[in-house]
C-alpha cells in the first residue's frame, strides 16, 4: 500500500484503528442508509470512514441511483453503542453524505419475537383438520387417558423440558377437555377467557367440578368485555363460580410502585362499587343464590334458598 510523498504514517493512529477494530462485534452491527452525490469515489471514502473509526465494514450497497444522488447501505460493526454513533457521526462529515436513518441489526432480530409455534402437520381439508383436531384429537386425548405412558409418542412431551401453567386467563383454553387434562394433573381453579359463551361454560362444568373464575369486567388488558347483564345465567350453569370485577378504560399499574399509590386506591375502591353493582343487580334477578361467607375455609358451594326472585 502506497502513500503521498512527504506525509510519513501515523503508526500511533494506525495501531489504535487496528487494536479498535479487533474489537468491534456483531451485537453492535449497525446499518446506515445515506443519500450521497453520484461520484462513485463515495464508496471507497466511506469504507476508509469507518475502518479510520475503528470499524469493520461488512457490507456496502448501492441500493438505489437517481440522477442527482445514491442510495446507499453502509453495514459495519463497532465495539459499544457509544463507538456505533462516533462511526455515525464520522460518515456523517464527509461532504455531500447524508445520514437518512440508521437499523440497529440486533433489535431488527427481535422486532416482533424470536420464538414462533408452528404446526407440524399441514391442514389442507377439512378431513385433516377434523384429525388433527376435533373430534380426532378427542379419540388421541382418552387413549392417552387410558394408557398415560404413551404420551411422549403421541405429544410433544417428548421434545419438553418443562410445562408451567398457573391456569390464567391468558393460557387460552376453551376446550373442556384440554381444561379437564390440566384437571387431572392437580390444576384446582381455572381462569377462563372472558368472552367464553354460556354454552361453552355449561360444557367445562359437565367435565370439571372445580372453582372457575370469570371477570365480570375485564380490564382493557383481556378484551374489556362487560357481562353484568348474564350474571345470573353464568352463575346458573358455571357455579362453583369466583366472579371478578376489573375495569375498563382504567390505566395500568403494573408493576406498581408507592408513586402510584393513589392510583391504585382508587382503582381499588371503584373496583369494590363494581361488585357492588353486580350483587346489587343479583339481588333483584336472582336472589335464591348464595354466596360463600367471608372467610370461608373453601369456596361456599351456592345452594337453593328460595325458587322465587324477589
């Protein structure tokens, strides 16, 4: 490599890009889109830019030509964020380059997630999708009941390292018997879906017999849906019942903190007139139903007091 009589090298300053460059990573790769002029000297005095900043250029594309200007994509790697916006500003300065936007390439890898569930089998037809779920799924579901141990052939607990489920309202179970599985394995209450319909609730009760919790008002969070109106119904068919009351159109507070405190009192106390309003509107539609005393030792199964409303 040759060099302009009269202007010896600066080892120092060579040494120190060198020693830089080493070490420069991909977990801060960066993509810089510019807009230049059309002189294609451009592209060599950007990679001497970056390589003079301590970078490694990994990619340099001319993605697009106009008359009066080049689109370009200047990828490299820097050591730390701080080294990325000094090879940044850096490109920056050369003459008749502008900075259009920059692509951090580590949060474009996570833009979205990374993990996806995918089926393993294709559903074509409505023949397959009834073998691979309904009623199919049922016929494999009560064969496993039958005979447990061929579970790792025929699910994925044989690819598992572990399953942890708290029974929520987001695990996404509506199917009774999927719900009565997690019932034999020790699951004692079960948060369902709050848009689950009545006739999908009388089903999960012919199966399990225990406590399911329902929010009467869902926060915005799970749907902010609003079921005053079926409280009695749902009782009727879904008892032994925890009924919740969330609220909508309410900002979140978790996880919260003493700043908001107030908040949270207020939430709170609203939460308790919403209760209120449910059992109120009980009283006058179904008051043959009984609630379990405070503090009982287990969910008061209700019983049938009188077979007239008052």
């Amino acid at each position: 490599m040759s060099h302009t009589r009269g202007q010896p090298w600066d080892h120092g300053a060579v040494t120190e890009s060198i020693q830089r460059a080493r070490a420069t990573t991909a977990s801060y790769s960066i993509t810089i889109r510019l807009h230049t002029g059309t002189d294609p000297a451009v592209i060599g005095a950007l990679a001497m830019k970056v390589a003079d900043g301590g970078g490694i250029t990994t990619a340099l594309d001319i993605v697009d030509s106009h008359p009066d200007r080049l689109v370009i994509d200047l990828t490299c790697s820097a050591a730390d964020a701080d080294h990325s916006q000094e090879i940044i500003d850096a490109v920056e300065s050369l003459e008749g380059v502008r900075v259009h936007k920059v692509s951090d390439r580590v949060f474009l890898m996570h833009l979205g997630g990374k993990i996806s569930v995918t089926s393993k089998v294709n559903l074509r037809n409505r023949q397959d999708l009834a073998m691979a779920y309904t009623p199919g799924v049922g016929r494999v579901s009560q064969a496993l009941a039958d005979h447990p141990e061929d579970a790792p052939k025929l699910t994925i607990k044989g690819n598992s390292v572990a399953v942890v489920t708290d029974g929520s309202a987001v695990l996404g179970l509506g199917n009774p018997l999927g719900i009565k599985l997690l019932v034999d394995q020790g699951m004692d209450t079960i948060n369902v879906a709050s848009s689950i319909s009545i006739a999908q609730l009388a089903a999960l009760r012919q199966v399990i017999d225990i406590p399911i919790d329902l929010y009467i008002e869902a926060p915005d969070g799970l749907g902010g849906f609003t079921r005053y109106h079926e409280l009695p119904e749902i009782i009727r068919v879904a008892a032994p019942i925890y009924l919740k009351f969330g609220l909508r159109n309410a900002p979140g507070i978790y996880p919260s903190g003493t700043h908001l405190d107030a908040i949270a009192v207020n939430q709170g106390r609203e939460r308790v007139r919403r209760a209120a309003i449910g059992m109120e509107h009980l009283a006058h539609t179904a008051a043959h139903f009984v609630m379990s005393d405070v503090g009982a030792p287990g969910l008061g199964i209700p019983v049938v007091r009188s077979t007239q409303a008052v």
